[in-house]
C-alpha cells in the first residue's frame, strides 16, 4: 500500500541507492551539477541577448573616399545618409546576383545566401522563383552578366533611394558563348539597419532591395562598354 510520508519515501529512496552501491554524497553532487549546468545555459542564453542587443546599438559606418585613402568619418548608422554612389553600387551588386549563375555548387550557394541577405522578405518569393525560372532554361550551363550602365532615379527619402539599371546577359555552356540578351530595370532600396553580429556579416550596410520590375531590351541595346 502506497504511502506520502516523507520520511518513508526519503528512507526508501535512500535503500535503493545504497543496493545500487551509490552514496546520498554522490547524489547531491549530481544534482548540484546539474544546477550549475542549468545555470551556465541561462547564463549563456543570456549573454547572446546581451551580445545582440549591444551589436544594435554599436553599428557604426566608415567611408571611403574614391581616392582609396584611409577615412576618418565615423558615424552611427542610424545618422549615416548613403551617398549615390553607395546605393548604385548595391544595384549593380543585386542586379549580379539575381542574373548570374555558376555551374559550382558551392558558388552558386553562396551567391544565393548574399541575395537572401540583400532583399526584403515579402520581395524574396518572386525573386527566388526568377531564379529558378532562369535556371530551369539554362540547365547545366552558366550565366555571365556585364552591368552596361546605373543612374539614380529618385531619392525622395534619406533612407530610401531608387535606381535604374540596364545589363547584358548571355549564356556560357558547352559549344560557347550563347548571344547576349539585354535588360533593364528598377531597384528601390532600403536602410535597414543590422541588429546581430550574424546580420553585419551578411549585409554590412544593411541595404535592402524592396522592390524591383525589369523588361528585355532590344537587341542594339546591348553595346559593351568595355
């Protein structure tokens, strides 16, 4: 017959630990360990919070002249205004990673993890299933992209800025180089500031591509400018 007197379930437990041949010293300790572990994980989960939290409010922006020549302008990133030139040079960099293709694996992964890291999430589906698209008709064949040209539209905000770009694209496969194809499109893209260590390593400005419409151009549109 069960019983709940304390006493008698301690005296119990304690007789089976002693046929098992485990002292009541070595079960304290183990529980003591385990608090301690259990201690240290909250500890840590803490302290990555913490690390978060401080990598928000610490991000802060150098620039470069074009001469090349070290910068002393710091700023916060929440007071940092992008120049045209940094928001072109985005446009260009996004406009590469949704065109080109490579036939290495490992390249082509980490080329589609920078473009995740570039775009607005609501935009990524369509985006993703461009690429796919793209994929789909190149098969196992390559892509090569050349950037013909990118001029700043429209900057009716500070942390906003929209650019049109026209590039060429053809494909590289076995018999050669296919024709080049020529495109154009507009990019709108966003400030949005990194709040993580793993968010600066992605996207260390923290522009955002928001938005993005493109049509095919004809042929004689495509003059290299090489």
């Amino acid at each position: 017959m069960g019983t709940d007197d304390p006493k008698a379930l301690l005296a119990s437990r304690e007789a089976l630990w002693r046929a098992i041949g485990v002292s009541r010293r070595v079960i304290w300790t183990t529980h003591f360990a385990c608090a301690v572990l259990a201690a240290g994980l909250v500890a840590q989960g803490i302290e990555r919070w913490a690390a978060g939290r401080a990598c928000e409010n610490k991000v802060s922006v150098i620039e470069v002249p074009e001469s090349g020549l070290p910068s002393r302008v710091l700023t916060s990133y929440d007071a940092w205004i992008p120049s045209d030139g940094v928001w072109i040079a985005a446009a260009r960099e996004w406009i590469w990673l949704v065109r080109s293709r490579s036939t290495d694996v490992g390249t082509e992964r980490h080329q589609v993890r920078q473009l995740a890291a570039t775009t607005a999430q609501d935009l990524w589906l369509s985006v993703d299933a461009w690429r796919k698209e793209q994929a789909q008709s190149l098969s196992r064949a390559s892509a090569e992209v050349e950037i013909l040209e990118a001029t700043i539209v429209d900057r009716a905000k500070p942390d906003r800025a929209t650019a049109h770009v026209t590039w060429r694209e053809r494909t590289l496969g076995e018999n050669g180089p296919g024709a080049w194809t020529s495109q154009g499109g507009t990019i709108t893209l966003a400030k949005s500031k990194p709040k993580t260590v793993e968010e600066v390593e992605k996207s260390p400005t923290g522009l955002l591509t928001v938005a993005f419409s493109h049509t095919v151009l004809p042929a004689d549109a495509a003059v290299s400018q090489r």
